[in-house]
C-alpha cells in the first residue's frame, strides 16, 4: 500500500497525489535535546528513552514530527524530524552514555538546533550544569527570538534557576526525579504549541 502523507527533509509534510504535483504542506517540529553525558547512565537514560518514545507518539496525534538530538561535549543529530514511529524508535533505541562525550554542553545542543527548518519547539533534558551558560542563554534566546518554544526538563544536579532562564517561561521548566524523568518528557508533549 502506497502512503499518502510523507515528510521530506525538512519535517514538511507532503501529500502525494498520482501525479506528484501537490506542494508541501507545514508540519511542526519538536525536537527532543537530550543530555547523554556520562552522569546519565542507567535509570536516566532508559526513562528518557521510554520517554522520548510517549512524546513522540502524543506529539504525532498533534500533527508534529519528533526529530531527536544528544548533546554531551559536542552535539549530533540521532533523527531528522519523523511520523513513523518505527523509525523513531529504531533511533532511540540506539542512545547511549557518552556517544558524543561525558561533558554537558548544551550550548552545542542549542546551536544545531538553530540549523533546523520550520522548528517550533525543543524539549531539553538534561541532568548537570552546562558548561558555557552565558553562550548557552544567548542562543536560547535567539532561538525563543524566532518563535522556537523551549521546555526544559531537569533532575538531579541540573541548575534548576539556569533552565528556567533558557525555557521560554519558568512555567515550562520543570524539576524531577530520576524515576520521573519518563512520565515527564511523555508529558512534555502538552506542553507544545497548537495552532
């Protein structure tokens, strides 16, 4: 069976037509940012792997794609912006501890996401303190400047304060114990803007 609804590069949704000609339509974007630092071994990253999952699920049945991203000395891209569940989980399935370092560099986090097309929100999840927190807050609000939503999420060492000051407002920062972390980056999905 052929799909109708497909998402190209830049998380656009497209509707196929026989003929192909059909323009892309606008989809929005979350981006799930998550701290795979050394400190987040064990109970941290299988809850915010079963997490990263619930929210994309929640976030599909509100017309956004889910793209995945890691930060920890450098950033990486782990998904471009997805429906398909499959291969979502197929990508979260692959996070681990240290992949791009021990550290906590979120700076580097928040600058790939302000390569991303037609982004409208970031779910950061993050357990330590960032290393350069005045570059980090510079680009969060050049990111909050064009419309982009920012929700963070933290538990244990996080600087609860620090992450309020990245979030686009202190209600959308929320502090959590590790067991928690789950459930609240599955909750974080009503948190993203409608319409």
């Amino acid at each position: 069976m052929r799909r109708l609804l497909a998402l190209n590069n830049q998380g656009q949704l497209r509707v196929r037509t026989s003929d192909r000609s059909e323009p892309f339509a606008r989809c929005p974007t979350a981006l799930l940012l998550i701290d795979t630092s050394g400190s987040m071994a064990g109970t941290k990253i299988e809850q915010a792997q079963s997490g990263a999952l619930s929210f994309a699920h929640s976030a599909t049945l509100k017309s956004y794609a889910t793209a995945l991203a890691i930060f920890g000395d450098r950033a990486a891209m782990v998904s471009d912006p997805t429906t398909d569940a499959a291969h979502f989980d197929i990508a979260v399935s692959r996070l681990k501890v240290g992949m791009v370092g021990r550290n906590t560099n979120l700076t580097d986090g928040l600058v790939l996401a302000g390569k991303m097309v037609d982004l409208t929100a970031i779910v950061i999840l993050t357990d330590g303190y960032t290393n350069d927190k005045e570059a980090a807050l510079l680009y969060a609000s050049i990111l909050k400047s064009h419309g982009v939503v920012i929700i963070c999420i933290g538990t244990d060492d996080a600087d609860i304060e620090f992450l309020r000051q990245i979030s686009t407002r202190s209600d959308l920062t929320m502090h959590v114990q590790p067991q928690q972390l789950g459930a609240a980056l599955a909750g974080a999905s009503r948190l993203l803007p409608t319409g």
